[in-house]
C-alpha cells in the first residue's frame, strides 16, 4: 500500500475509471484495484464534498424518475414528492459525508479513516501557507510604513 507523499497527494497512480465504472461507482459499487489512487484522490481533493453531492443526485436520479413516472398523481404533486425526497437525501447525505466517503476508500482498500487523515494533512498545509502568506504581506506592509514614516 502506498503511502502519500510530503505534499500530500497519494504515491498511487491516478487512473480514472470509464462513465460505466464511474456510474457504478457513484451507485455505490466498488472499483478494480488499479482506481485506488483515483478513489483515494476522489474522496480527498479540494472539491471532495461537490463531488459527493454529485454521486448523490446520481444515486437519486432512478427513484425520482421513477416517482414521476409512475406515481398516480399530478404533475405538481409528483413534483412535490421528488423535491421532498431530494431534500431529505441531501440532509442525510450531508450528514455522513466523512462517513461515506471513508466507507469507499475502505472498498479501495485503504484503512479505515485514511481519508480524513489526508483531508487534514491538506487543510494543515493550506494552513501553514496561508499563515506564511499573511506574515509575508504584514511585513512588506510594516517595511512600507516605516519606509513612509522614517522609523
């Protein structure tokens, strides 16, 4: 098993997987060993959550056509049926978002909570350049107030 490297990103290749994989995957199935680094990167990158509330519309799109196909009722009432269900499919999923998303880096075969591990690792080195950058511009404003008040 490959560990990260200092910047944070996976030693592991990135290979992404085809539509057909990807949209088995967003089901919630499982990928070939070979998309590990790209499952690793997908539920790490700095657009993690976008892309889980992706999978989540993709995983709602089948019951909602099929409410509004099947259910004997009103357009509007149809309607009504499959904006509640995406409204409570989005609360829940954002409430186990971490947990879901471990959960498929766990079926890629990475232990449990690497996820979140690299998640952090990046805020923290986010972090540390932004302090860096701050304390860089609060300088060169402190070099330009004492160049212009002589002290």
């Amino acid at each position: 098993m490959a560990e990260p490297e200092e910047g944070g990103t996976p030693a592991e290749p990135i290979v992404r997987p085809a539509p057909h994989r990807w949209l088995w995957y967003a089901l919630g199935g499982g990928l070939p060993a070979r998309h590990r680094g790209w499952v690793l990167h997908d539920t790490t990158t700095g657009t993690w959550w976008a892309r889980h509330i992706a999978r989540v519309f993709v995983q709602m799109s089948i019951p909602i056509a099929l409410v509004m196909v099947l259910l004997p009722a009103s357009w509007g009432l149809r309607a009504a049926v499959a904006g509640g269900g995406i409204f409570l499919a989005l609360i829940y999923s954002l409430a186990y978002m971490p947990e879901t998303t471990e959960n498929r880096v766990v079926k890629a075969g990475y232990p449990a909570g690497t996820a979140t591990a690299h998640r952090e690792r990046a805020a923290h080195l986010r972090d540390l350049r932004d302090s860096e950058r701050r304390r860089a511009a609060n300088a060169r404003r402190a070099a330009r107030y004492r160049d212009r008040t002589g002290r």
